[in-house]
C-alpha cells in the first residue's frame, strides 16, 4: 500500500505537479445485530479507497477513487491536475515544512488481533448475552431494539512529496444495547455501548446490558418542569459532547475565520479554575492516538485551556500558516481534499469529588443524561439543546424528566463550570468527567 | 432500455444471466430473497473561500451490495471490485445468514422505474453536471461570493459551496425485478458571517437545489439568490435579542420549517421502528394523531426535487404516501423486509446512503398539504408568541416521541405583528401531542429550497419538506430570555 501511495504521488509529480500527497485506506467491517434473543443481520465487508491532493503552483486540486488499478490511480491523478487548473492561488496553500513531518516511535497498541480470532457464532453470543443483560434486569423492560457487537480493522498510509510515507493499522470492536422499557402510557428507551481496540479491553455484555437497562428503566415516567434558572449537572457522557463544542471554538479553522467566541482569546482566562483541557494524541491504545496526522506530522500533546486560561489553538499546517504559528499536528482529512483540523484524545483533567458527592451538594437541579438537537453556535457561544434526565432535590434525584431544553451562552458556562468529578474515562476520543454548571436557563412548562 | 444499453451493461458487460447467477449463489444456502445493488457514484465539490477557490475535489466510488432474507434475518455482504468472483464471494458471505435448502423459485426479470416507459422520469435534465465544465461550475460559487459580499458593508466572511453528483444503480431482485437508475443530484450553498462594529458576529445560511441540472441555477435559483439570503439571515440575527423560554403559541412560516413534521411525524412512521414496536406510534393506525386540518404525505414523486426517486434503492417505484389525513393516523412508510414481515405492500420507501449500507424505511419528501387560512390573518390571530421563519437541524427520540429543532431565524409576534427578531430558539416537543395544537393551516404550502440531509443510524440520504404556515397554539421554546 505505500509504495502505491508512493508511486500515486511520483506519477502526479511527472505529470506537473509542485507538489502532491496520497493517503490510501482500506478498512473491513463486520456487525452482528441481535434483537429480542433472534439474530438479525449479519454484515461482514471490506473496501478500499485513494485520494490524492495535488499543488500546482499555489492552486490545489483533488480526487478520490475507490478503483485502485494502475488506471484508477491514473485516472485520479489525472482528474486532481484537472481540477487544479481551475481553483484559484492560495498564497497560502501548501505542505507542511519538512522539518514538521515524522511519526511517533514504538508501537501505540492502535491494532489487536485478538479480535480476528473470535468467530463469528461467538460474536453473535457476545451480542445475545448483552441484550439479554438488558431484558433481564428488570420487568419493565419488554422489548429491546436490539443488540450488537461489531468489528473494524484497517490500515491508512501516507505519502508526500516532501519525502513523508508511513502507514498504521488498527482495529476496534464494540458491543452496544438499546433496551426499551414501558410503564403505563410512558415508553423510554436508552443505550448503553464498549468499545476498545482489543477484545480484551471490552466490558462485559453483562455490564453493558445491565448499565443499559439502568439507563433506560430510570427515565420512565419523565414529566416536564416548570421554566427556571438551575444548577445543571452534566453527566459524563453529555459532558463529552460539550468538549466537542469546546473543540470546535478552539480549532485554527473557526479561529482564523474568527468564527469563534474563542477567537483572539490565548492567555485570557476562558473558564473557571476547574477547567483544564488537554489534546494528546500519544496515549496508547485509544482512539485518538495516531503516530501521525493527516498530513505527516507527529501527533503530540497540548494543554489547550489550563486552569482556566486559554494556552493553545488546535492547527494543522494551513490554519498555523494563516495565524502565523506552528501547526499542533492536528491535521484530519477523510481520504483527500484540504485537511481540516481534528483531534487527538481531546478530554477535560478530571477533579477532585465523585459525581455522588457533586450530586449530594446540589439542593435544586437537573442532572443530564441526554441531549438532541443542534441548537450550538460557537460564533456567538449561544448554547440551547433538547434535553433529558434526572431532577435533584436536596442532594438526591428525585425523579426523570424529559421533553425540555437547557440554554445558556458557552462562553459563561465554561466560566461556571463549578466542578469537574473524578469519574473521567476514555470511551472514545473525546472524554470528560461529570461536569456542574453553576446555573443554566431549563424551559419546559 | 435493454440491460445491454444500461451503464453497468455498458460499462462492465453485465448481463441478466450473470445477475441470474450472483442472485443463485446469494440464495444457494436457502433464505427467501435475495437482491443485488450495483451503484456508480461520480461526485464533484467545488467551494470558495475569502473570495478563493481553494478546494476542488472529484472523486468515483463504485461498488456492489449483496443482501439475502431468511425470515427476520438479513445477511449483507459488499464489493468495491465488480469482477464476477469477488461479487461472488460477497454474495456466499450474504448467504451465511441463511441456512437449508435453496429455494429459487425465479425465471427471470421484469423491467422496473428507472428513466424507463413504465417507471417514472421525475428528473429529466438538459445539461447532467459532468457534462459541463468544470469552469462553468466554478463561476456558480464565484457569483454567490461577489454578491454576498456586495449586498451588505457588514458581511466579513462569505463561503460558498457547490456539490453535485451522479448515481448509476441497478437493482436485481430474486423475485424478478430489475430496475435502472440515473440519479442527478446538485446543491449550491452560501454562507456568511456579519460584524457589526466590534460585536458580536452571525451567522446566515443559505442554500438549495435539487435533482437538476446546471441550468436551474442560471435560471430558477441563482447563487445570487441564495447569497443575498444568507446575507439577510446574518442581517437579522444582528438585531436579535435571546429567545424567550417556557410555553407559547408557535407559529411556523411556509417552507424549510416542515423538518417539524420530518422529526415529529415521519420518522416514527417508518416501519422498521414500528415493526418492533419502539415507535411513539406503534399501533396507533386510524387513531387521532393530529388536529383535524393537518393531512401529512411522503411524496417521491415530485417532479426534480432533492427526495425524490424514480426508484427506491431497492427497485421499487415511489409514490405518494399519505401518512395523517385530517388528523387521524393512516399509514407507515415500508421497505421490502418490512413489507414482507408486516404483510403490507412496500410504499417504495426503501433507501440506503450507498452500496455499503443496508435499505431501510426512509422519508422521501414529506409536507403538509395546504389549507384554508390566510397567512396574515394567522398572525393577527396571535396576541403573543413566536413566528419560526427558518431552521437549523432537529432530532427526535422515536421512542418517547420527543423531539427537538432549532429555529435559525424568528421574531416575536406582539398584539397580532411580527416585532423583534431573536436569536437561539429551540422547539420542543412530544410528535403524537405537538401537532393536536395546530389550530389554523394556511393556504400557501411551500416546499423547501433542497438542502435536506437526514440521518438514521448512520446512514445520510438526502431529503425534502414542506408546509403551509401553521399555528401550533402550545409549545416549549427553549431560550434564554425572559
């Protein structure tokens, strides 16, 4: 696979190119879905894909091909120069200077194959047993939509023309329930997921079943509330999609374009004291680890926001090129195209108390478990969701409600963020801890 | 068009004989039904950017799905090679879902939809996108830059974007169907942002398109058009205050606001949830869902329309469903496997993102039918409340039936006028309850300007709305204001 990358990138070199950059991936998938205690569907495939993103002179052009033939490749070569001619110059268009490239040494733990070896009747096992965690744990659970345990591995390389090529593997595989739970006229249903880059690293399918079933038991008879101002409590996994908004007011993109609340901000105190963000794509064996981004450059760690203060934007070459700083090494493209920034492990420093004791220390308020909706402009911060979960009076839940929105301005509510629990865990790329918000405006009736 | 004059007979040689034999080997381990889906996909995008073309992307993905049926169970299996032994071997993977004897019971194919005389021609189009250039297509963005950034002092930021694509599918059926396909499909998208002095910058959007050729937006939609809306839409939000919070009448004006009845209705009528028994609507046929003036269709028939199809993605022709007629609820959106399960017929609803991904039951183009008030008196008719002009995306939980959406542009209604605009709205509610609130439906149904995606369980198709203006007399709004 690099020396095709490698040979894609040469081929658009002789045919004109200033400068040019190839990333192949191929990926196999398989998904076994069970739904009340029968198999359902049953998926197992494999693909592959080049892209390719060609500079002639400062004008930038790029295509993708799923047909990686001597022809195909050809072909895309020839459709990126194409499409060059007719984009415009960039001053600022170009590749990462060489003395940015390289990949991190030592193998990151990104690929098992432990999962390979599990065959298929047992996958399919794995997927009942967590269903029937869920179908069991509690009579008001009587249906389900289903269950499943699903696989990915696959191997992304990458070459340029500066003399950049490596490649990685990797793999993962989760398992993930929605129970469906009905009391009187109230119907609710919840989820519950693992994943890991290696089987071993999975939770159980009981404990993901039985943590499923708890989730969705909980939320029936949810009533609406009265419209006030309280304190919100997010619990971790709505915390994690407040990270991602944090990330998208942080990333070069929005911050060159000021298209940020964040923008012209670094060295100011952004958020409370209890706030420390931190981007690091060099923990082994999660999800947002890579030896290199998706341009060739090392990822790395950086502490984004520390104690409060805004320390680092998120850049890849071009956003550090147009702000006049040095790339963080965050680079993210799907196949081609310019790239745009991503992240690494992008997570919240976790605190000091349990989410119980953040819980207990609340005399009125919500605590929630899910949001819907977009309703998040980080232009402006302004910050309104549909939401989901737990009423709290005096230190205890006292019961779940739902069919309302929680609004706010982010650039206020990172500045009350009262705590950050202990509870913060790597699910996915994206992490945080339980989070309290001194107060928050909650419309329902 | 016989099979031979059909891009994959063209361009891959394949024959009825050879889909025959793939269909024979997805069905050698037994299972009830088999299909083949063969899709070519040719896409360009091409966007602008501090007045820059700075991105310009084409790409090809070709492929082939194999599904096999036994019973409740589906077996799926893909191949980005078409040469007959990779589609051979991912139909032997489809295949393991099924086990006994084989029971192929077919002879041979009928012709089905797809640009053909029996089937519809919804998207008849002079110019397809890959036969122009690429230059003409590249001047679309550069116009909708120049006019957003002429049309107001305080537009800072202006992208524009244009996509379109090409599919080729064939569809091959163990029970007999085989249809073609050539689907068009092209957006022009504009976004700005706008200053104020030193305040705080908005955002305006603006965008459409449809199943059309370039020609549409020389003539019917122009980038200046969109640009001079985007710019208005950044223009209000300027002067919004926060949103109120708590319950109040809504009103929503005509057009893009239909994602209301997309997120609140359709998705819990979709079969699948229903065939489980997870929807908020499982077996509420024939009851009352919403106020008696509200009739609700799904309709991929309409002629250039971004959802619509002339062919579903399992070789189905679409038609027009009703969902609610004068409040009471009539029908469920089927796919062939919930079709078959259910006992009903298939309403030509079943669609997938692409050849990877597995058909289910999906919305077309779904809106409400007009009725009989004037837009104006409507608004007169509300001493206070919030008129909704435009929205961002929503989301519903099918299972509670809660949902949620975003208003990206609305204004007070004071003592029966449209006063101030405000900013960051969010609308909730419950979808068997939310529409029993309508209380008058306008007579000037618009349909949305193409710029639908909608996702389920991770798969995008692109989709279509509309409604007349309609007055929902109680409803949650989310904000921060007073």
């Amino acid at each position: 696979m690099i020396d095709l990358a490698r040979q894609a990138v040469r081929l658009a070199l002789d045919r004109g190119a200033k400068d040019a950059e190839c990333t192949l991936a191929e990926g196999q998938e398989f998904s076994a879905h069970v739904r009340m205690r029968n198999l359902e569907t049953l998926k197992d495939a494999g693909s592959r894909r080049a892209g390719l993103r060609v500079l002639v002179g400062k004008r930038v052009g790029s295509a993708h091909t799923s047909d990686l033939s001597s022809d195909g490749v050809l072909q895309m070569v020839k459709s990126a120069l194409e499409i060059a001619e007719i984009s415009t110059e960039d001053p600022f268009a170009d590749l990462p200077d060489p003395s940015e490239l390289g990949s991190l040494p030592g193998d990151l733990d990104l690929y098992s194959d432990d999962i390979q070896t599990i065959d298929t009747p047992a996958r399919i096992k794995e997927a009942l047993e967590t269903e029937e965690a869920a179908l069991s744990w509690d009579p008001r659970i009587t249906n389900s939509e289903g269950a499943s345990f699903s696989a990915h591995s696959g191997q992304r390389v990458f070459a340029n023309s500066r003399g950049f090529f490596g490649g990685y593997r990797t793999s993962s595989c989760s398992l993930s329930t929605t129970p469906v739970a009905r009391q009187g006229e109230s119907m609710e249903r919840d989820f519950w997921y693992s994943s890991a880059r290696s089987h071993s690293k999975l939770d159980s399918p009981a404990a993901v079943g039985r943590r499923a079933a708890e989730r969705t038991v909980r939320r029936l008879g949810a009533r609406k509330v009265p419209t006030q101002k309280v304190p919100v409590i997010f619990d971790s996994v709505t915390a994690r999609s407040l990270l991602g908004n944090i990330f998208e007011a942080v990333e070069g993109d929005s911050i060159y374009r000021k298209a940020s609340f964040l923008a012209g901000k670094l060295g100011e105190r952004v958020a409370s004291e209890n706030v420390t963000v931190i981007d690091d794509g060099c923990l082994p064996g999660l999800f947002g680890t890579s030896p290199f981004d998706d341009e060739g450059v090392p990822s790395r760690r950086t502490v984004v926001i520390d104690r409060g203060v805004l320390r680092s934007y998120l850049l890849n070459s071009y956003t550090a090129r147009k702000l006049g700083l040095r790339t963080t090494g965050n680079a993210a493209r799907g196949i081609t195209g310019n790239a745009g920034v991503g992240h690494g492990n992008f997570f919240l420093e976790k605190g000091e108390r349990s989410p119980e004791e953040i819980i207990r220390g609340i005399r009125q308020g919500l605590y929630v478990t899910e949001l819907i909706g977009q309703g998040v402009n980080v232009v402006t911060g302004d910050y309104s969701r549909g939401a989901a979960g737990l009423w709290i009076e005096n230190g205890e839940f006292a019961y779940p409600v739902s069919e309302i929105t929680i609004a706010a301005n982010l650039r206020q509510m990172l500045l009350d963020v009262e705590a950050a629990g202990s509870d913060l865990e790597f699910r996915g790329s994206v992490a945080s801890p339980t989070l309290l918000i001194r107060e928050m405006t909650v419309s329902g009736q | 068009m016989p099979l031979s004059d059909s891009f994959f007979g063209q361009k891959f040689g394949i024959t009825e004989h050879d889909l025959q034999s793939y269909l024979s080997e997805a069905l050698a381990a037994g299972g009830d039904y088999a299909d083949l889906y063969f899709e070519c996909l040719a896409t360009s995008q091409l966007s602008i950017d501090e007045s820059i073309v700075k991105s310009a992307v084409q790409g090809v993905s070709l492929g082939v799905g194999v599904r096999v049926i036994s019973g409740e169970r589906t077996g799926y299996a893909y191949s980005d090679d078409l040469s007959p032994e990779k589609i051979r071997k991912a139909a032997r993977v489809a295949a393991c879902i099924a086990n006994g004897p084989a029971k192929v019971d077919k002879t041979g194919f009928t012709r089905n939809g797809g640009n053909s005389a029996r089937g519809h021609d919804l998207y008849p189009i002079a110019t397809s996108p890959s036969e122009t250039s690429l230059a003409e297509r590249v001047e679309l963005v550069k116009r909708a830059d120049r006019s957003a950034r002429a049309a107001d002092r305080r537009v800072f930021e202006v992208q524009a974007s244009y996509v379109d694509s090409v599919r080729e599918v064939l569809v091959a059926t163990s029970d007999g169907v085989l249809s073609t396909d050539r689907q068009p499909l092209a957006r022009l998208g504009v976004s700005v942002l706008a200053r104020e002095g030193d305040g705080v910058a908005q955002r305006g959007y603006s965008g459409g398109g449809g199943r059309v050729g370039l020609e549409f937006f020389e003539t019917e939609k122009t980038p200046e058009h969109f640009a001079r809306e985007a710019v208005r839409q950044a223009i209000v939000q300027l002067g919004a205050a926060p949103a109120p919070a708590g319950e109040m009448t809504v009103v929503l004006g005509p057009g893009w606001p239909g994602v209301l009845l997309h997120e609140a209705v359709g998705h819990g009528l979709e079969a699948d949830f229903n065939r489980k028994q997870v929807s908020a609507f499982s077996g509420r046929i024939g009851q009352q869902v919403a106020s008696p003036l509200c009739t609700v269709v799904d309709d991929g028939t309409i002629r250039n329309r971004r959802g619509s199809l002339n062919v579903d993605d399992e070789g189905a022709a679409t038609q027009e469903n009703v969902l609610i007629e004068k409040g009471i609820l009539r029908g469920y959106l089927f796919d062939k496997l919930s079709s078959r399960l259910l006992r009903s017929k298939t309403t030509g609803s079943g669609r997938r993102e692409s050849y990877q991904h597995i058909p289910m039951p999906r919305m077309t183009n779904t809106f409400m039918l007009a009725g009989e008030s004037d837009p104006q008196d409507i608004i007169r008719s509300t001493p206070r409340g919030l008129y909704c002009a435009n929205f961002g995306g929503g989301q519903v939980d099918i299972t509670s039936g809660n949902f949620v959406f975003s208003a990206s542009e609305s204004y007070l209604i004071e003592d029966g006028r449209i006063t101030r605009p405000v900013r960051g709205a969010m609308l909730t509610g419950n979808g068997p309850e939310a529409l029993k609130h309508v209380s008058m439906v306008g007579h000037d149904l618009q349909l949305d300007e193409g710029m639908g995606l909608c996702g389920k369980e991770g798969q995008s198709v692109p989709v279509g709305v509309g409604i007349p203006t309609i007055k929902i007399d109680r409803m949650t709004v989310g904000g921060t204001g007073g």
